[in-house]
C-alpha cells in the first residue's frame, strides 16, 4: 500500500500522532456516511449528526486497530454499521423510510436474474421501491444498499458486516426476493 | 449545495476534534486490540482442548462398556446403549465446540469463515486430539476423576460394575483375593461383601482369566434361594476378565501370575461345549457365553 500524504492509511498515522490530522478524516467521510445514514433510514438531520459524532469518536478511539489489510473506508463503514445498530436500539425507533435516489443502480435492486420476462413485465418505480425498501428488515435494507447503492463488492460487504462471503450472496439473494414480495404487494 | 455540504463537514469536524479534547479521548494503545485478539485465540485453543478430552471421555466410556457381555446383561443392545451413552461428554463436546466458534468467529479475521466450515474443522481436529488424549490414558482421568464428581454423571467402570453386581440375576463382578486349590475363589464383590464362589463347573479357560486377571466377572447361579450372602454361596458358570483400557500408562497394574490350576483329578473331564454341571444348565444365554468366552482366550 502506497502512504503518500493523501492516502488515509496515511492520514490514520499522523492523526495517531496529531489529533487535528484526524480532521481531514472526518471532513472526507461526513457526507458519505451522511448519505448511508439516511439510505439505511435515518432520517433526521439533527440523528444523523449526532450518530456520525459517535461513529468519529469511536473510530478516534480505535485507531490502532485498524486493520491495514482492509481499507480505511471499509473499516469506518464497519463502525458506522455498528453504530447505528446501536442507535435504533437506543432510541427504541424502526428505521424511516429509505432515502432512494432515481438512478439505475436503484432498479438493480429489483432485478431478477432468474426470470428475465418478469423484469420486463414490471415497471416499479422509485417511489414504490423507496416504500418496500422502507418496510423490509432492517439487514435485507442494509446489503442492498451496501451492494447497488454504495456500490461495494463482496468481500468489501462481507469485512462491513462481519460475516462470510457466502452469507454476504445468501443475504442478498434472499433480501431481493422479499424486497420483490414488498413491492408486489404495494402494487396490489 | 458542495458549499454547504463543505460547511457541514467543516462543523461537524470542528466539534468532533474539540468533544476529544475536552472529553480526552484518546486512542487505546496497540497493545489493548494486541491482547483482545490473543485472548479470544487463547480461549479458542482452550476450547478446542477441553472439547477434546471429552471427546477422550466419550471414547474411554464406549471402549470400556462391556458391550459383548450385553446378552447376560442387559435386556437388548438398545437399552444397554441408552443407559451406557456419556450424555455428559457429548453435551460438554457441543458446548466447547460452540464456544470455541464463538470466540473464533470474534478474532480479527474469523468472521469470514462460515460456521460449518468452522464447526467441521474443530470437530476433525477435536477428535483428532481426542483420540491422542485418550491413547494418553487422558480419557480414564476426564471420566472418572472428573466426571466421578459430577452430579447424576456415573463413570464408565461405576456403570459397569454396577451392572455386575447384580448376584440374584447371577451377575457379579469383583477383586479375586485367593484361588483354592480345588477350584473355588473368594470374590470381593463390587458391593463390598466378599463371596466364597464354587468354581466346580469352570473350564480351563476360566481359570486362566482367575488367574491372571485382578478383577473379573462372573456368570453364575446363586445357591439355593437365590440369595446371596457372605454365608451364602455363588455358583459360577462362566469367568470373564474384568479389563480396563486406555489407562494412562503411568498407572497401569501389575498383571498377576498364574497360581492357581484346575485340580488335576478333574482336567481330563473338561470339555468347554459341554454342560459341566446342573447348576449352570439354567443360565441364559448359554451358548452365546460360551462363544464369548471362547473368543476371549
């Protein structure tokens, strides 16, 4: 791994080193994790701040552990996932909603590699999918978030999340096909 | 929009930084995540270890479960089996394996191993260790010194010799203390008493297990009543060696030395097919014993 100035692993050293170093950390992650608040359904602005608070201090306090094996994203987005476990059950809330944006990822979501026909006959929109991303569990919402939204592969979803590659396809495989029972049922 | 999100990031990194400085937070040293991960390890190894000295448990109790002698024991293989399974070993083999996937799958990479691939390659390497263990003579000290205290938990050597003293059944098991010179032996039995035995209708073979066997057990008819008492007397029919394997090698008794022999006026009247004498005509299974005993020698 290359440690010029920029990269974080570099940054991880010198904010060991000098905690206003660590700044640069937070200002590059505040509007990613931001944005995966709210996907994963935090609605609002004032929750999302404080759960990304927590999120920085706990990454701060951890930094010797990380992992330089993995990268500085995947291992903050570890940490974000952890949090905002914690923060639903804290506050005793269900996640709200889904922030779902209208790109073509989105309609990934969706799709049915097994049944072609069925992709074609179906025209959901995203305010339907925005709905039955909203009423899934809260770990099928998660994986297809982190796999069409945040766009992360397999391996990266499996270090997030903590759990085998295997599980990571089962997940998604199951969370599609119960995301498509939602949006059937909307439409009836 | 870029500007705000700018401001927001700058703000939030603002108050961030000073929550650290006023709360003094500071990172935890290396050696904390260094001594987390090599703990969950050590109790990885632990578990791992513990799971296989019962493994060791189990297998001292099923090789020394008199499982040939089921047919004067018990009524079938079935209910030997069912009251002779170490339930306690099998149940702590379950638990170890589960805590040992449990601390596995919190160490800095074993999340990424799914759980039957963990649980298959504990499980190989436990019995693996096990059978070490157990080839150790560990598996004798895991069953009786530490299952002998545990409660409703019988050893392997307590179940067996409890289903050999059981005299109105014509079972009995026990230390030989002396051998006559006309056949008859003093048994102490595993119920404490000691029992003068008429060993008239033993054959040769018998006397060789009598003879270099400290504990042995014994098929018979009780006298009279069918009671037996330490006046009374026990008919014996059959004589089996009462053998203990995988002790540690470290404890292993002394084999004893032929003493005593048949009294000779009787040793050309032997013919282990045939029924030497009344008493013996009644015990059941008969001919199965005699194929065991005959297996035995």
């Amino acid at each position: 791994m290359t440690t010029s100035p920029d990269t974080d692993s570099s940054v991880v050293l010198q904010s060991l080193a000098d905690k206003e170093a660590f700044g640069v950390l937070i200002a590059r992650y505040v509007e990613p994790l931001a944005r995966y608040a709210r996907r994963l359904g935090v609605s609002r602005d004032e929750d999302i701040d404080d759960l990304l608070q927590e999120v920085f201090l706990k990454t701060y306090q951890n930094l010797n552990a990380f992992d330089r094996s993995l990268s500085f994203s995947t291992w903050i987005y570890r940490i974000m996932h952890n949090e905002t476990i914690s923060f639903f059950r804290k506050r005793n809330i269900r996640p709200e909603g889904h922030m779902v944006e209208d790109s073509e990822s989105v309609l990934a979501l969706v799709s049915d590699e097994t049944n072609p026909r069925q992709q074609l006959e179906r025209a959901w929109d995203h305010e339907h999918i925005h709905q039955a991303l909203g009423r899934i569990d809260f770990k099928y919402k998660e994986i297809l978030t982190l796999r069409y939204l945040e766009e992360r592969d397999y391996r990266e979803i499996s270090d997030i999340l903590q759990i085998p590659t295997g599980s990571v396809a089962t997940l998604i495989h199951r969370a599609k096909k119960i995301l498509r029972k939602e949006l059937t049922h909307l439409e009836q | 929009m870029e500007h705000s999100n700018d401001t927001h990031a700058k703000t939030l990194a603002s108050k961030t930084l000073s929550r650290i400085e006023c709360e003094q937070i500071s990172p935890r040293s290396k050696w904390h995540f260094w001594l987390t991960e090599k703990t969950f390890w050590l109790f990885v190894v632990l578990s791992i270890v513990c799971a296989s000295l019962s493994v060791a448990g189990v297998i001292y109790v099923m090789m020394n479960t008199g499982w040939e002698f089921q047919v004067a024991t018990n009524e079938s293989f079935v209910e030997l089996l069912f009251s002779a399974l170490p339930y306690l070993w099998f149940i702590l083999v379950v638990v170890f394996a589960g805590l040992g996937y449990y601390n596995f799958h919190h160490t800095n990479k074993g999340y990424r191993y799914s759980f039957s691939a963990v649980v298959f390659f504990a499980s190989c390497l436990s019995v693996a260790l096990g059978i070490g263990f157990y080839l150790f003579g560990l598996g004798q000290i895991v069953d009786e010194e530490i299952g002998g205290r545990v409660p409703f938990h019988e050893s392997a050597l307590a179940g067996e010799h409890g289903r050999w003293n059981q005299p109105r059944r014509g079972l009995l098991g026990g230390e030989v203390i002396h051998i006559e010179d006309n056949g008859d032996f003093l048994l102490r039995t595993y119920g404490g008493i000691e029992l003068h035995i008429n060993g008239e209708s033993l054959s040769e073979n018998d006397f060789e297990v009598l003879a270099s066997n400290s504990e042995v057990r014994v098929v018979g008819v009780p006298f009279l009543t069918g009671d037996v008492s330490p006046d009374g007397e026990f008919h014996a029919c059959f004589v089996f060696p009462m053998e203990v394997v995988g002790r540690p090698a470290w404890g292993m008794p002394q084999p004893r030395h032929a003493t005593a022999t048949r009294p000779a006026s009787s040793q050309n009247e032997r013919n282990i097919s045939v029924v030497r004498s009344n008493e013996c005509m009644d015990v059941r299974p008969y001919e199965t014993l005699q194929r065991v005993r005959n297996i035995k020698q």
